[in-house]
C-alpha cells in the first residue's frame, strides 16, 4: 500500500451528483470526497442503485458533477473541453464495463489492440500486447472470434485484457468478475492486483466478490449518497 504522502492520482472534492426527474432533482452522490493512489486496490461496495457506477462514470470523465471538484493527476475534469477528458480517459484509464462494451464487428484480438493502436504504437506492438494478454486469460485461441461467437466469460475476459492493454494507470472496474467461474475469476484477479502493484497503478473496483475484498487494501460503501470508509480484511502476504 503506498504511503500516505503519495501525491493522488484521483481526488474528489465534495462531489454531488443530481439527475432531473419531472419536476425535481434526484440526488444520487451528496458531498462525495474520495483520494486514490498509485499502488492502491481499492473496493467499493453497495446495494443497486447507491451511485457506484454514477461515481465510476465521474471519475473517469464520462459524466460531470453537478457540484464539486474531480481531479486525476492534478487535473480539473471541469475545466477541460470533452475531447480533452476523451484523451485523458485514452491515456490514463482502463475501464472494464459491467455490460463489456466489447466491439461486435472487431476481432477479440482487434478489440484488444484498439486502445494500444489509439495511444500512438504500432500494429506490431500493439498486436504482440494483446497476444500476450489473451494468452494470460486463456483465450489466445479465439484472437481471430468475433464477440458475438463468445460466451458471456469469455466476452468479460477480453472486456479485462481491453482495459489492462494499455497499462493505464488508472483502472476502473465494475463488476470485473461477475460472469467468470471460480478459477477463471482468480486468474482475472491477478491480473488486475498485478498491474496495480507492480505497475504504480490504482484500481479501484466495484464488486460484491468475497475474493476481492480479501486483496483490498481499503474497502469503501456507498451508502445514502456517499462514501463510508469500512475496515479492510487483514491481507496475506502473497
């Protein structure tokens, strides 16, 4: 876990979020603060409709506070244009969807290599880093299947290589192993755990994963608009 004096690479500064319903306004985030580091696993936890992915969806850019402050690497998402937050979000994270997001008329293989090939490498690079991280979730041998001919696992698994492709280093995840059985899901685990510890990256996950909480090195709950910090299980050393 790093030390406290990092820098963040992720602050939010009393953050709400409302959505217009008819008449009134819907406040689903209320004075949300938050600051994540490189070398941080972080789990959230809560109940459907707390805001988890709203707040996923803030930190990454996608959507904007109404009131408040988001900053990745000291960075206002507020005062940037949208392409702006589009380029950040290309560079900086990796998002693993709850509905994967995977493109149907592109290859495993190409859907993979795509945010690689958007940050400027080659098609050789770009190819050889999504062999290698197909071969780590065990699906090399469907780098030439189209999504549509893979399995609701098997689509999450190319959905995790997708977002660890370009070594972002932040990486937002929901739900990352919900359709994957119990070994294919601790494979996936050591992958994410893997680029935040050796990569100085920060995951920060949403989950309801007996198997991620045990990593976590904190453990926070959505809970009536805001963030709850809970104690994090004692990790074994690994």
């Amino acid at each position: 876990m790093p030390e406290s004096d990092t820098p963040p690479l992720v602050e939010l500064r009393d953050v709400t979020k409302s959505y217009a319903e008819g008449d009134t306004a819907r406040e689903v985030l209320s004075g949300v603060r938050l600051t994540l580091r490189r070398g941080e696993f972080v789990v959230l936890l809560g109940r459907s409709g707390s805001g988890k992915s709203t707040l996923l969806n803030l930190i990454s850019g996608i959507d904007l506070p109404t009131r408040g402050e988001v900053l990745i690497d000291g960075r206002s998402l507020g005062t940037m244009s949208e392409r702006e937050r589009t380029l950040l979000r290309r560079e900086h994270v990796g998002f693993i969807f709850q509905a994967f997001n995977l493109l149907p008329t592109l290859t495993v293989e190409e859907n993979v290599r795509l945010p690689v090939e958007l940050n400027g490498h080659d098609a050789a690079e770009a190819s050889a880093k999504a062999r290698a991280l197909l071969e780590r979730v065990g699906l090399a041998t469907r780098a030439n299947s189209f999504p549509d001919r893979l399995s609701g696992g098997e689509q999450q698994r190319v959905a995790v290589a997708r977002a660890l492709a370009h070594s972002p280093p932040l990486l937002l995840a929901d739900e990352p192993t919900g359709n994957l059985d119990e070994a294919t899901g601790r494979q996936v685990l050591d992958l994410l755990e893997g680029l935040t510890r050796q990569g100085n990256a920060c995951a920060f996950v949403v989950t309801h994963e007996p198997g991620l909480v045990a990593r976590a090195d904190r453990v926070l709950e959505m809970t009536g608009g805001r963030l709850v910090e809970r104690e994090a299980p004692r990790r074994e050393p690994r």
